[in-house]
C-alpha cells in the first residue's frame, strides 16, 4: 500500500473515532427525558477526552501520509 492509502486509512479511522465519541455520548443521554445543548456537552465531558485526542492524531497522520504521497508523485512528475 502507498503513502496516499495509508494516509486516507487514517483519515477514516480519524472519522470512526470522532463519530464514536458522539455515538457514545448520545447513548449516555438516552435516559434523559430532554435535550438541549448544555445536556450534551455534559455528556460529551464524560465520555473523555481520548477519543478526540486519538482522533486528532490519527487526523494529522493520515495529511502528513497524503502529502508525502502527493509530493512523491509531484517529484516523479505524474499527474495529481
């Protein structure tokens, strides 16, 4: 697999762990008998912060993977 694959496998398990971060904190407030923006940003606190750390990294390691494979094809003189 190239640079470009790896990259773009980062950046979809960036989006899996984001989504999972709310999926995780809509099912903690599933009980609760209103919603309202403050109610979540409770529930997000509470699930953490890993999630979204995990996902900013993966974030940022799969645009470095992409732009070095975007700038090993620039350098062999292909077509983007």
């Amino acid at each position: 697999m190239n640079n470009k694959g790896i990259g773009s496998v980062f950046c979809l398990i960036s989006a899996v762990l984001m989504s999972a971060r709310y999926l995780s904190a809509s099912i903690f407030m599933s009980g609760a008998s209103s919603w309202d923006a403050d109610l979540f940003s409770a529930g997000l606190q509470y699930v953490g912060a890993p999630l979204k750390i995990l996902s900013i990294i993966a974030l940022l390691v799969g645009i470095v993977f992409l732009g070095y494979g975007l700038y090993q094809d620039y350098q062999a003189g292909k077509k983007l």
